[in-house]
C-alpha cells in the first residue's frame, strides 16, 4: 500500500543525499554580492589587560575593511540580562570587545575585515598588541581550596542541585559488610564537530538581518542578536537547515555570531565569519572533573549507603555546573546518602553542556563503584544490578513512568554471551591478549518543553509543517515529517517539514535528548488541528455528508476523509480546498507536559552496556573488540536514525574511555593539543563490532507519542562498562579517564 504507517519504520534520512552529494548548505557555504570577511584576533595571554592594540601595519593594506576592537567597537546592550540565552548558567556573560581585560587564554580581542579571508587572516598576524600580564589560575587540582557550592538561578530547572541528604550516611557506611573508597578524574574535553562555526550575515537594510548561522537554536540566537543589538525580533531571521555536528557547542550563541553582526551592522554590509579549529577550542568544553565515591552494601549486595562528591572547573563570570552526582539514588535506592557538587572558578572561558553533560561523567564512576562491591562480594555484576532494581526514584520518591532497565539487562547478557565470561580477572586470554567483559548501566532524563508547530494544507492538496527546531545530524527532519505523515493520513512524499528557520513556530535550543519529546507532539497536534479544521470546512460544504460527523466518526488517509462507518464515503482535499476558494489552510499549535501532573513522576531513559576488550598483554594497548547497549526508550519512531545514535554515542563513551583529552600547560594557562592531530579520537581502526538492542516500553505519560530521547543514552554507560572490562581482563582498576596504556604496564 502507498499509505503505510511511517512511524517504526527505519526511514533513510531524507536530507542524506543532498549532505553526500555535497549540495547541503552549512552556515558558511551561504555566497552573496559584496561578502566581506571576518577574522578574530584571540588573547596571547591567560589574564592581563590590553595596554595598547597598534592596526598602524596592517589598515591601511589593499583589502582591509575595518579593525575592530574595545576601543572603537559600536555600542551594544548595557544590561547583562540582554547578553543571556537559553543555555546561559547563572552569572555575567562574557561580551566580546567590552573591554580591555583579558580573562582568559585566547579570548577574542579584535575583529579585521577584509575583502577576502586570506586578506583578514594575514592582518590579524599583523597586528602588535602589549600587555600588562597578571598571575592566573587554571589547575583545578592545585586549586581545590577555591571549591564552593555553585550559585543558583534559571539553569537549576534543567540542571537540579543534589538532593539534600537522606538517612545517616556515616552511621550506615561504617556498619556495612563491604565499603568502597575510590576517587575518579577525567580532563578537559572539546567538541570538535567537524563543520567550523560560521555566521553568514546577510545586511538587508536599517535594522534588518538575514543571518546564516551554526547553531543548535535558530530562536536562541535571534533573541541574543535582537537583544544585545537593539534590534527588534521581527527583523532579526536566523537560518541554520544543515549543522554539522553541535554535541552542546551550539547551545549557546558563540562569538562569530556577536563579531560577524556587529561588524554587518557597523559597515551596513555582508559580513561572514568563521573560527578556524583552534579558536573553536575557546568556545567550551566538558569541564575536569575530580569525583569521590563511598558506597556501602551489605553481604548480600544490596547498597545502603551513597557518598558521591563532585568537583568541576568553571570560569571567573560564570557559575557552570553539570548534574555528575544525582544518578546514583535515581538507580539504587539506598536509605542513606550524602551527595556534594561544588565548583572551582579560574581563569578560563566557562564550560559548555557537551553530549550527556554530567551523565557521562556521573555515571563512570558510579558504575564503576558497583563494578568493585560486585567482585568484593563474588555477585555477577548483572545479578548485583538486579538486587539493588527499582521502580522508583529513591531521590524523589517518584515512581518511574515506565522502567524497563531490568529487560535490558536480562536481554543485552543474553544477546552478548555475558555467561561465557570467567568471573575471574585475567582469567581469559586469547593469544598473547588478555580479554575482559565489563558491563554497566546507562541512565539519562526524559525531559520534555514547550514546543510549536504550524500545519498548512497547499493549494496542490499537500502539507507543509513548520518548526524552528534544528536538525544537528541527529535526523529530526525524517522523524518529524514521519509524525506528520502519520497524524495526516498521509505518505512522506506529501508531506514536507520545513525548519530550522527563526521565523517559523517556536521550538527550543537542540539539547537533552528532548528535541523529538518536545517538537513531536507540537507537530501531532498542529496536524490533528489541521485535520479538525478539515472536517469542519467539509461538514458546512452544501449537501455534505460529513455536517454531523465527529473527528472520532472519520479518518484521513492519502489526501480524502472517510467515514470510518462507510468508507465508501470520502471526500478530498482538493474539494475542501476548492470550497476554500483556493486557499491555504492552516492551524498553530502548541505542545507542552501538564505542570499539574507531569512532575509526579520520574522520566528516565535506560540502557544495559556489554563490551569487550583485548589487551596486549606486554604493550598494554587496549581494544574494544565488541560492545552492545540495549536501550529502553519508549516508542522508537524510526530504528534506522535511532540506532545511527546511539551508534554514535557509543563510539564517543570509546572515545571518552581511550581516546579524548584537552592537555592545558598551566604556565601559560592555554590548550596545548587544540586540533585534529593532536586531540585523539577513535579512527575507523578503533572502532569493531557495535550492536544496539532496542526493548519495547509503553510510556504514555511523558508525551503524547510514548518516545524517550536517544542522543546521549549510547554514550553514558560505554566509559564504565569498558573501564570494567579492563579491570576484568587485567586485574588492574583505574579510576582516571582516559585510560592510558602506561597505566596497565608492569
């Protein structure tokens, strides 16, 4: 049949043949008349102030339009409110060019113009600044006595403090039958997507832009340009169809946008700029972070007693802070716990949220934790997360909305041999390598937001559906035109999802897993209106014979209404909208969870992690061999991009477990390794046998289309449950990410 439902159907992307045939349009592929070019000059220095900025060598140079900096630069909102996003953690943000101090290493202090990108990059090389130079702090570790509790504001709605503590954690941890000690770290991490950041600004007269831009939220970065500049939100339109990776570095506005809009609006012409890849390792990061767990369980397994201590790194002017030590109790419900998070502020550029910020870090050492009381008490590591299951949120006391973590336990073991493992470490070996299982549990927020959606019937009896939302590879265009096709009655090839345009119905920043929980539904209802809307132009049609029927009574299917009672009884489209005079027809409509009821319960998305590693015995070198995540994440709506992220994610926890860290030479406070040869990351030889298993789970209570977000999920179990299987095939534990060969050497 032509009509087929779509969702749960593994699709291809719809945009895939435009992004390989090269005919995609990112951010900085946007060609217009008169385009000059931006290029930032960063700080040299960690902390200081600017004495003097000297453009005499370069102003003058053929092709050289303008020099901006803090001292001639235009004027811009004075109130630090107007600089916030929707990302923006509690504190003062950052403006470039405000003024002559420096904050941190490679802060942007000048933007040159110029006819060409070569012309403005040779210029910014040019150009003499001095400075007076202070003493500076970038070590979190030699800073531990700066520690405090981070500040609260907006950002605590989606990123909650650790609960308040329960029981009497030290009474209960000193009776337990087995205790655990252990300290963890893992270093700075960059996103490195592979599409640079870029702003194409598009000048189209007094106040009015056309704003090409890379980022994870076409509305935030309309409110921030309309809002810092002055402008008026009517006249502001961002543009973004086509991102190439974010991971959370497009959450917030970042600083090409401000310096290519300022410089637009000051010249009164196009202007793009572009940060190269070492100046994208200034935008964020996933800040360090030294944790510290005591767990205590008695002789049977069971957890009574949770100390999860968190520290992080954060800038100067901003309070950055992760949810690392809430996941613990979520999962196991022990009666006594005592949870900390605190933040160091030094003297660099504040962290940004990267893919399952927190989460990732968080749960490493949680299930590593768990992975020591399994072998202390010779319980399988499965069997001890079984003992210790719940269908509640022991943190809350809220029952899970749905929780089908146990099956994905039970089935991810069955699936990937887990009985075949010898419990004891560096018992299996396979030539000269030695071979280890580890598992551990993935768990990450089913969140949900305000989103809006518009549905049009066109004059040629197709739909159009407009969101704002973005599309950051993660395949929302497929799915969202999937929902609509399937609300409509109608197949893909006539329906067309328009998005990732400022001007269409409002959708929030791209992040959290929650962009399908929260467009999804704003689109199933903005079609079931249209629907509505349908019926009612046919039942007030002469001689109708759908003037009494109900929206329960019909249904819609490839482009007619039926009389579910007498599907002989049709009527098209094409005669709804003939009757219309040829008009178009179309309804807006919103989406958001009920606050009355949606709070009573916990949401959570869960996964069961399997890996295993080779290890040269002598060289130390570690392979992932195999690994597979069963996930239960409510209704899948297309498996093909479903599984394609949750691939992704798991190659990103190998990444994070062997592979990623940012090194930082403290006296001089700047990123020494800020590129692709030197920040390691898994090539095609890293990467082996990765399966996903999805079990089914009916969760009608966290939207209206049962689908739990899985952008992050494939990423958050991998570093523990590969941390584990190094433990099980070595007998060696090691607590710091990444996880080095030196560390298993003799």
């Amino acid at each position: 049949m032509k009509n087929l439902p779509s969702i749960g159907q593994p699709h291809n992307r719809l945009e895939g043949a435009l992004k390989v045939t090269g005919s995609a349009k990112y951010a900085g592929d946007y060609n217009v008349d008169g385009l000059l070019y931006g290029y930032v000059v960063n700080s040299t220095i960690t902390k200081g102030k600017i004495k003097s900025i000297d453009t005499s060598e370069v102003k003058d140079l053929e092709g050289i339009v303008e020099i901006l900096t803090h001292e001639n630069r235009p004027s811009t909102a004075w109130f630090d409110f107007q600089y916030a996003d929707m990302d923006a953690p509690p504190g003062t943000v950052f403006k470039p060019l405000k003024d002559n101090v420096i904050r941190y290493n490679g802060q942007p202090i000048a933007l040159v113009v110029a006819e060409t990108f070569e012309m403005a990059r040779y210029a910014a090389a040019k150009i003499k600044i001095e400075y007076e130079t202070e003493g500076f702090a970038t070590e979190m570790a030699a800073n531990l006595e700066e520690a405090r509790d981070p500040k609260k504001g907006l950002a605590s709605l989606l990123k909650p403090p650790p609960p308040k503590p329960k029981g009497d954690f030290d009474t209960a941890y000193k009776e337990s039958f087995v205790k655990t000690d252990s300290r963890f770290s893992h270093g700075t991490e960059h996103h490195n997507p592979m599409e640079l950041y870029a702003s194409t600004v598009i000048y189209e007269g007094e106040g009015k832009l056309k704003i090409y831009d890379k980022t994870q939220g076409t509305i935030n970065s309309q409110m921030y340009v309309a809002n810092v500049f002055g402008l008026k939100m009517k006249n502001v339109q961002v543009i973004s169809p086509f991102v190439g990776g974010g991971f959370g570095s497009g959450l917030r506005p970042q600083h090409q946008l401000f310096m290519a809009v300022m410089a637009s609006l000051h010249l009164k012409r196009n202007v793009r700029v572009t940060l190269d890849r070492a100046q994208m390792y200034m935008i964020g990061h996933r800040p360090p972070t030294l944790q510290h767990t005591k767990f205590g369980a008695d002789e049977n397994g069971k957890v009574n007693a949770i100390f999860h201590e968190a520290i992080g790194e954060t800038s100067q002017f901003e309070d950055y802070v992760e949810i690392v030590v809430n996941w613990a109790n979520m999962l196991y419900p022990a009666e006594n716990t005592l949870l900390q998070h605190k933040i160091v502020p030094l003297d660099v550029y504040s962290p940004l949220d990267m893919r399952a910020p927190g989460g990732s870090t968080g749960m490493h050492a949680i299930e590593v934790t768990m992975d020591e009381i399994a072998y202390r008490l010779n319980i399988d590591p499965v069997e001890l997360r079984l003992i210790n299951y719940s269908m509640v949120d022991q943190s809350s006391e809220k029952e899970y909305s749905s929780k089908e973590l146990k099956e994905c336990y039970l089935r991810g073991a069955k699936q990937f041999g887990w009985d075949q493992r010898n419990p004891v470490p560096r018992s299996m070996k396979r030539g000269n390598k030695l071979v280890g299982y580890g598992m551990a549990t993935g768990m990450w927020d089913a969140n949900r937001l305000l989103g809006r959606a518009e549905a049009i019937l066109k004059s040629d009896g197709k739909v159009e559906v407009q969101s704002a939302v973005t599309d950051i590879g993660t395949g929302t265009f497929t799915i969202m035109t999937q929902i609509a096709a399937d609300q409509l009655g109608l197949p893909l090839e006539d329906v067309t999802f328009s998005y990732a345009d400022s001007k269409m119905a409002f959708a929030p920043i791209q992040g959290g897993s929650f962009t399908t929980a929260t467009v999804g539904p704003a689109v199933k209802a903005a079609c079931e209106a249209l629907n509505k809307k349908l019926l009612k132009i046919a039942g007030l049609m002469e001689g109708s014979a759908f003037a009494k029927a109900k929206f329960k009574d019909v249904s819609f299917k490839d482009g007619y209404i039926f009389l579910k009672d007498n599907p002989g009884t049709k009527i098209g489209y094409d005669e709804i909208l003939k009757h219309n005079d040829g008009k178009e027809i179309r309804t807006k409509n919103s989406a958001m969870p009920n606050p009355l009821t949606y709070g009573k319960k916990a949401r959570a998305v869960h996964s069961a992690v399997f890996v295993e590693v080779e290890i040269d015995e002598e060289l130390g070198v570690i392979e992932v061999k195999r690994a597979l995540t069963a996930v239960a994440a409510g209704k899948i709506i297309n498996p093909k991009t479903a599984e394609s992220q949750l691939l992704g994610g798991m190659i990103w926890g190998i990444s994070k477990a062997l592979h990623e860290e940012t090194i930082t030479d403290h006296t001089l406070g700047k990123y020494m390794n800020d590129d692709l040869a030197e920040y390691h990351i898994p090539v095609h030889a890293d990467i082996h046998d990765l399966q996903v298993l999805f079990v089914e789970e009916d969760d009608k209570f966290v939207n209206d289309l049962g689908v739990k977000g899985v952008g992050e999920i494939g990423g958050v179990g991998m570093p523990p449950a590969i941390t584990n299987a190094v433990y099980h095939a070595t007998g060696k534990r090691i607590y710091d990410l990444p996880i080095h060969f030196d560390y298993l050497l003799e």
